[in-house]
C-alpha cells in the first residue's frame, strides 16, 4: 500500500501523533510519502492522507482533481467533518480495511462573457461551494436560472451553490438545510439577502445552473471553496456537476449524525440530557 500525506501546515511533521501514524504505517510494510502542491502527488498513490482541518481536506481535493485517489481526513485541526478522523484510529482501520470509499460530487464551475469565454484556473471545481460576493459597499444583484427557468433576482451580499458536503460549512452559516453527505443535490442560497421573502433553495444535482450579475463595481469575487478570484460582472457563471467526483475515505467508525450532535451541538436542550 502506498500512501502520500498533505500536510495543512508543515510545522505538523513534528507532531507526535502524526509522526506516530507514520511509523505504524511504514511498520506494517506501507510506503510512505510526502506530498505537496508544487510536487504533487505520485501517480502509484493508494491513497492520499489529508492532515490538518477541514480547509486543508479541500486543498487536498484540488491537488487531487481528477485522478481518483482517494483522500482520507486526519484531524489535527477545529471542527472536522470532512477530516473527521482522528490519527490514532486511522493506521489500523485502513491496515484492516475497515472503512469504504464515497463518491462526492464536485461542482464545475465555468465563465463566458458577450465576446466568448473567459480564462479559469486549472483547478474549476468546487467540494463545498461555489460562491459570489459583492467586491465594494453595494448590494449585488444576482440573477439565477435553474435548467433554464428563472428565479427571482437575489439582492444580497452574494450566492452560493453548495452541495450536500458543504451542507455544514457557508451553506449552514447563512440559514442552508443540512444534508446528509449521500443526498444527491444542490442547495442555493442568498448571503445576507435583502429580500424578506426568499429561502434556500434544494435542487437535484443534475441541474445546470447560470448565474448573472447586476452590480455598480466594476468586479465582483467569485470563490470555488477555499480559492477566490476577482471578475467581472457581465460574466455569466455556469455551475453543474462536474464530470468526476471526489473519492472520500470514509473509516466504518464514522458516524454523520454523531458528528452534528458532538461538533455543532445539534438538538442540545436540557429537555433532551438523561437526567430528567
């Protein structure tokens, strides 16, 4: 088995308890390796240990992209639903195989402008979210058709297009449902709307998504998780299902519901403790 480890910050690799994961790893015959986003990943990987919090689970999934190789979150960071595990359960659950493989959607993200389209990174998808934000002190008016049907303007600070595993991150923040990681969907959610009668919006994954803008700057941020860049408003922003998915190495201790009620507190109400 071989395995490479991304590392959030590099000050981890003195960490005894990543250290210690290492050297069981090696121990039991596992080559390992590191890896970063300037040497990237060795094409034989197994499988690519992401080590830190959630932020750096998602610069895990960029430097994967599409190759397949399956990202396992070790928390050494806050919250953690995406690095959920912690590293002294990880060394001997993949060593016995107790654990399975997801698939979670990516959002593909791409631009066009009157005159045709517009340059992206090389990295156009998005785990968590797809996000656009007002770039100065006005609202933003964000236009948004759903497999050709139009919505409502939103007059907001902005709009994300989440889906199901960025359900607890900014979708959550600005009011979005939680969904359960296999639901296959999209949520759509004004940032700090102005209107009164707006709410999120559940789609299924499938749908194709535009969005316009309407703004009095002459930039607006467009952010695809953790990476954001400046455009312009007459751009138009398709946002769909990206053709590949995220493999997620999901270890068989792992428990979504258990996650809410242990990190966000969900349904915390002395009515709910066992003393009654």
């Amino acid at each position: 088995m071989r395995i490479a480890a991304y590392l959030g910050n590099t000050g981890l690799e003195r960490d005894a308890r990543l250290v210690s994961l290492l050297s069981s790893l090696e121990d039991a015959g596992c080559g390992v390796c590191l890896a970063d986003s300037r040497s990237g990943i060795p094409g034989n990987t197994d499988f690519l240990l992401s080590v830190g919090g959630d932020g750096t689970f998602l610069s895990a999934a960029a430097l994967v992209g599409d190759s397949g190789i399956p990202v396992l979150g070790v928390n050494l960071g806050r919250l953690g639903f995406l690095s959920e595990n912690r590293p002294e359960t990880v060394a001997a659950a993949l060593l016995k195989g107790e654990y399975t493989i997801e698939s979670r959607t990516l959002l593909g993200t791409c631009l066009s402008v009157p005159t045709g389209n517009a340059s992206m990174d090389d990295r156009p998808f998005a785990l968590n979210e797809v996000t656009v934000h007002r770039y100065g002190g006005a609202m933003l008016g964000v236009d948004v058709t759903v497999d050709g049907s139009a919505l409502p303007t939103y007059w907001a600070d902005g709009l994300l297009v989440a889906t199901s595993s960025g359900s607890t991150a900014y979708s959550l923040s600005v009011g979005g449902p939680i969904v359960l990681p296999e639901s296959k969907v999209l949520i759509i959610a004004p940032i700090a709307s102005h209107n009164l009668n707006v709410r999120p919006l559940v789609v299924p994954d499938t749908s194709n998504i535009e969005i316009g803008l309407q703004s009095r700057d002459d930039r607006v941020i467009l952010t695809m998780d953790n990476r954001s860049a400046e455009i312009s408003p007459d751009m138009k922003i398709g946002i769909s299902m990206a053709q590949f998915s995220l493999k997620r190495v999901r270890l068989n201790s792992s428990d979504f519901i258990n996650a809410l009620t242990s990190k966000l507190f969900w349904g915390e109400d002395i009515r709910n403790s066992t003393g009654k």
